[in-house]
C-alpha cells in the first residue's frame, strides 16, 4: 500500500509492516497504526521514524536507548505483557522518542515513556513509567550519558 510519509514522501508498505496500537499513543488516541522506517543515509537504523499510517504528519524519530544508557531498565507489569501478547522476552523491542533540537548535540530521548513494541505481533504501546528513576529529557549524546553513569 502507498502511504504519505512526514519525513520520506510517498512510500511503499506491506500490511505485514503495520504495529496497531490498540489504545493509540497517549494524547493521539485515534492513531492506532504505525510503521517503522528507516531513514535514508542512515545504514546504522540508530533513529528510525514511527509513522502514522493514517496522519502523514504525525511521526516520531525514536531510537533504541540502550545505546544511549546501556544500564537502562524497568519492568513491565502484567496487564502491559497481556495487551502486547507476549510470551518471551525476545520477542520485545524498546524504543525512545526523540525530541530532535538543533544544535543536534542537544536533542533528547524520553526515558519515562518508552515505545514498547512485540515485533511478532506487530503490537505496540507507550507505556509510562511510574518510577521517579528516568527523565522525559535525557540527555541524547553518548558523552553526556556516559556522565550520568
């Protein structure tokens, strides 16, 4: 299927590539379905982009923050586990949405409320922590979390 993209115009996407969001993400409920895109140039996939399947405006860069804060960790309770549908662990991928500033070097990533994803399933949720532990504007640089270590 064709989908208007924010940040890659018009592209290709199979079915198979959609994660429904059941309750959507918090304050853009009626959004329940996403795809995961590379960015061009980018062989690294350290950002990605989840876009909205059905608003071509609506588009979070997110990343894996473990590259960021490798000790980086949290638990998800039980009712999180039954709405994604998971059974193993491997079956999980973590995301963080980024807020992208300019200079880049001060951007951030919200560890508070990271993208949960079952990529079997193609079940995704944001899922907010409810631990006093991570910020929302956590520094993005390796350099700077290296220093909150």
């Amino acid at each position: 299927m064709k989908l208007d993209t924010k940040y890659l115009g018009e592209i290709e996407v199979e079915q198979s590539d959609i994660i429904r969001f059941p309750s959507g993400i918090p304050g853009f409920q009626e959004e329940t379905e996403f795809v995961l895109l590379n960015l061009p140039g980018e062989s690294s996939h350290l950002f990605q982009v989840l876009q909205s399947v059905k608003s071509s405006e609506l588009a979070f860069i997110v990343t894996n923050p473990y590259y960021f804060y490798s000790d980086y960790e949290f638990k998800l309770d039980d009712a999180i586990i039954d709405q994604l549908e998971i059974q193993k662990e491997g079956e999980v991928t973590v995301f963080t949405i980024v807020t992208v500033k300019s200079p880049f070097a001060s951007s951030t990533v919200n560890l508070k409320a990271p993208v949960i994803i079952n990529h079997n399933k193609r079940l995704g949720k944001q899922y907010i922590l409810n631990i006093d532990k991570y910020q929302t504007k956590a520094p993005i640089t390796v350099q700077a979390a290296e220093g909150d270590k």
